[in-house]
C-alpha cells in the first residue's frame, strides 16, 4: 500500500472511530457536563422554581458557609457518618475477608452469603431495618428484652443522639460484604512466601498481619476507602427511606438537605449552590485520602 | 484459638445477615401479629393474602413492569453507547481521543446526585418528567462515565495485535469492533451489564424527584408509599419488599460471580 493511500485511509478510520464516540458523547454532554455547568449558574440566582431568577452573585455560597447552621448540622453529620461507616466497614470487611481467604467450597458460600445485602435496594434495606429498630414490634428491641436488657432499649431512630448511628450500623451491614470481595481479591495478590517465611522464623498470626497482610493490602485499602467514602455521601435513599432525614434533622447528610432545600423549600438556587460545596468536599476528600494512603504506601 | 475465634464470628456475621432475611421472608406470609409475638418462626398458616392485596388492590404489577422496561432499556443503551465509545477512545491515539477519556473522566469526579436540580429543570422544560423515556436518558447519562471507564480499561488490556491483523485484512474499525471487541469481552460486558441492572432496579433519588403519576412509578417509589400507607403492617411492606427483589434475588442465585464481579468493577474508581 502506498503511503498517501494509507494516510487517507488512517483518516478515514479515525473519522469512523468519531462517529463511535458520538452517541455516548452527545448524551453525556447534554445530559450530564451542561446540567453541571448550569448548576453553577444557578447557584448564582435566588430562585422558587417559578418567577423569573433573581441574579445574587456569591450571596448563596457566603450565607451557606458562614450562617447556615442547618448546613453544617448536615455537613458535621454528613462527616460522623463517613468516619463511623468508613472505620467499621473497612475494619470488618478486612477482618473477614483474612477469614475468607482461600477458596475453599465453605468460604465462597460464605463470601455469597456477605455478599447478599448489597444486591437488595436501599430502600427495602431501609424498610428492613425500620422494622428491626421498632421500639414496640422491632426484633432487636425483642432480642434485648430476651437477654433481660429491655429496659434499655433506645428510640433506634427516634432518639435524636443515636440515629445518625443507627443508621450507620445498617449502612454498614448492607455494603460490608461488597468490600470484603475487593479485599479477598486485594489479598490473594500477596505473595504465599512471604507468609511462609514469616512462619519459619516463628511470626505469630498478628505479627504476620502487621508485617505482611496490612502494608501489602495498602492500596485495596485505598480502594475499599474511597469508594465506601463516596457510598456515605451518596446515602440518600437508604437515609430517605429510614427517617427522611428527622427527627429534627439529626440524620440529615448534604444530599438529602439538597432535596429538601430545592424540592420541599423550592429554593433552587440555594441548593444549587449547597450542592456544588458537596462536590468540592467530595473532591477534596477523596484527593486527602489518596494522598494520605498513597504516603503510607511508599514509606512501608 | 484463632480457629474458635474466626469460626466464631464468622458464626454471628453469617447470623446477622441471614436472620433479618428470614423475618422478612417468613414474615410476608404471616400475619403481623406473629411477626411481633414469633419473628422467627416459620408462618402458623401459609398465608398469600398479601401478595393478593399488592397485585389486585395496589397493582403492584405496573411499577414492576415500569421498573423491568426502565431497567432493561437504560442496560441496552448504556452499554451500547459506552462500549462504542470505550473502544474509541481506546483505538484513537490522537489528542481528540485523550481530550475525550478526560471529558469522561470529569463524570467520575462529579457526584451525579449534584446534578438533580439542572435535570429536573430541564427534564420539566422538556416534558421529560413523568416519562420512562426520561428515566431511561437519565440512567444513561449518570451510568455511562463508569461504564466506559470500566470497558475501555478492558479493552485496552487485549492483545493490540489481534486489531492490528484485523486492520491488514481490510476490516474497518466497526467491524473490528462488533467482530473481534465485542465477543471477547463478554466477561467485562456480562458484569457491567449486572452492575448497571442492580443500579437502574434499585435507584431511588432520580424517580423520586422526576415522577409523580402513579401509573409512571418504579418499584423503589411504591416501595416508599407502601411504608406510609400500610404502616401499621410489616407483613404487608415485607410481601412488596419481596416482589421487588426477587428478580436480583434469582439473577443472583444463578451468577453470584458475575454479581460480585460487577459490583466491584464500580469500586476501582466509583
């Protein structure tokens, strides 16, 4: 093949290779980059939903950081409820998922079992536990009465300094297992004569732990971190179906406070504007973790 | 000691997981009376009033339905349009094709949940809310920045040789992509397609704020109606709960594999 029929043709298939692209990028572009390009705008506005915007400038953004206390109830609950999530999720599911290791017939089973409750919606998740943390008919409340502890049974979700916790140890039930298959993947990765090594020179099973599986696991822990981060921030439905948020805003997180701003309080401009504080946050977050977990990594 | 100590609480766990199932599943065909007084114990008479109640009085066969037809399109077209993409950007090593992959990137980084308000706007203006259709395009837009991350990473991990072969025998990039891409990643493609199902079956948020016509609902927002209207009645909400699951429930038992493939694959970068 001569070499400008080459070329023509390499342009050829770059054209088609385009056209590929093309109907993902027009729905992502219009769907997905312009609403959240307009959201900057509108975080800009003072707006019902109904008569004409009112332009504001970064009104919206200093009354949001400076006076709202609705707002930082939300945020300070929002941050409660990653670390309590992140801390139990992770510990738990690399606990378990050192049990699960090896892929015997009994621990893929129980893999699938863990696994389960990441499948169900957060709403049936949310209804479940509504259930199980029923003062009067709720099986835990049943469960304590048994062991004779009944008369120390909490409002689950009623009582305003339990239920962002509440709902974190249903959270955490619900996505554990999930996290326990990226740790059993994470760890089959270690090398076995590491840990036969360690045992001739007479390592004990937490030493071993400490010197081998933890610092080898580091960047899974990253993974199973950041994304259990994002799955906090994220929790609108689960938290929706379980209290709405209540009572008096002890389980409200940023997202929900963003629907209840613009959809109950029609303010959209305001939740405009509360919204892109979420990204940056999440953002920032996310950015702090990487680089904390990625130290980590490179001092072990 | 370490034996007892794992057999232990792999024990309760196991326990912890299963118990609530149980209730629940016990529980839809029992009266809520024996769900209060034996939570635990199998139903005294096998009861399908509830089931009777959901399907003729609530038609829970119309969400069900809508959410089957929400779920299946959002599934079709997202993974059409993301592996199309993904094996572009994959091929085109030129600046277009980098600009693109970030382009796409930038959706990994921006929660979708911020964008409720612009969608809802613009879905209102363009008489997109209380559709299907529109539920359909949301889940597109949302899902496609992880999808094609996920299958464009795959794709770019096959042998380049094979498409090179390909190309000296005249094949053009779309046939290459339907002919050699599209079968050999079938893996990738079966787990994001279950990643994306369990999505689509299950959101809340985008419904919630874009459909408010009964006729319109999906089985998550029912599920929220039923917990007002038939609060006093957890057998009631447990009956719709299993209605509602039992599609994933099935999938799962068939392909554990793929579920835990898929709805980890989100996790590298979700």
């Amino acid at each position: 093949m001569t070499s400008p029929a080459r070329n023509s043709r390499n342009k050829k298939e770059k054209r088609i290779l385009l056209w590929m692209a093309l109907p993902a990028f027009a729905v992502y572009a219009s769907l997905y980059l312009y609403p959240a390009l307009s959201n900057l705008l509108y975080a800009t506005q003072k707006w019902d939903g109904i008569t004409k915007p009112e332009f504001t400038g970064l009104r919206n953004i200093t009354y949001l950081l400076t006076q709202d206390d609705l707002f930082r109830k939300a945020l300070g609950n929002n941050l409660r409820f990653m670390l309590v999530v992140v801390i139990f999720q992770t510990a738990f599911a690399l606990l378990f998922a050192t049990f699960l290791l090896k892929n015997s017939k009994t621990n893929i089973f129980l893999r699938i079992v863990f696994f389960f409750p990441t499948i169900l919606s957060s709403v049936s998740v949310g209804i479940i536990w509504t259930f199980l943390y029923d003062p009067s008919y709720g099986s835990i409340t049943a469960f304590l009465k048994a062991i004779g502890l009944g008369s120390h049974a909490p409002l689950w979700l009623g009582n305003e300094s339990i239920t962002l916790y509440s709902i974190a140890l249903t959270q955490v039930w619900f996505h554990t297992g999930q996290m326990i298959v990226i740790y059993v993947a994470g760890l089959q990765q270690i090398p076995k004569e590491l840990y036969e090594a360690a045992e001739v020179d007479g390592a004990s099973r937490w030493q071993q732990f400490k010197g081998i599986t933890w610092p080898m696991a580091l960047p899974t822990t990253a993974v199973v971190v950041a994304y259990t981060t994002i799955q906090t921030f994220r929790a609108f439905d689960l938290i929706f179906a379980m209290t709405g948020g209540g009572p008096s805003y002890a389980s409200e997180i940023l997202v929900t406070q963003i629907y209840n701003t613009a959809f109950i309080s029609q303010k959209f401009g305001y939740a405009s504007a509360q919204s892109i504080v979420l990204v940056v946050l999440v953002l920032f977050i996310t950015w702090l973790q990487r680089k904390t977990l990625r130290v980590n990594d490179g001092a072990k | 000691m370490y034996k007892a100590l794992r057999a232990s609480l792999l024990t309760v766990y196991a326990t912890i997981i299963l118990l609530p199932c149980m209730i629940v599943i016990t529980g839809a065909f029992k009266t809520d009376f024996e769900i209060y007084t034996k939570p635990l114990s199998l139903p005294a008479v096998w009861s399908f009033g509830n089931f009777r109640k959901l399907f003729v009085e609530s038609n829970i066969a119309t969400p069900f339905m809508n959410s089957v037809i929400v779920s299946a399109f959002s599934v079709f077209f997202t993974l059409l349009f993301a592996s199309l993409a993904a094996y572009s950007i994959s091929r085109l090593f030129t600046i277009t094709g980098r600009i693109l992959f970030l382009l796409f990137s930038l959706g990994l980084a921006i929660p979708g949940q911020v964008n409720i308000i612009p969608i809802f706007h613009l879905f209102v203006n363009l008489h997109l809310n209380n559709s299907l259709v529109g539920l359909v395009l949301v889940n597109i837009a949302l899902t496609l920045p992880i999808s094609i991350f996920i299958l464009s990473a795959f794709f770019r991990d096959l042998p380049k040789e094979m498409f090179e072969c390909a190309g000296m025998d005249g094949a053009g990039q779309f046939r290459i992509y339907r002919s050699i891409a599209l079968p050999l990643s079938k893996p990738a493609l079966g787990a994001t397609a279950i990643f994306l199902f369990v999505i689509c079956w299950n959101d809340l948020l985008y419904p919630l704020m874009l459909i408010t016509e009964t006729g319109k609902k999906t089985l998550p927002l029912v599920l929220i109606d039923y917990k007002g209207e038939y609060f006093a009645s957890y057998s009631m909400q447990f009956a719709a709960i299993l209605v509602a699951s039992l599609p994933m429930v099935v999938m799962y038992l068939f392909m554990q594999r793929t579920f835990q493939a898929g709805l980890t694959a989100g996790a590298v970068k979700g």
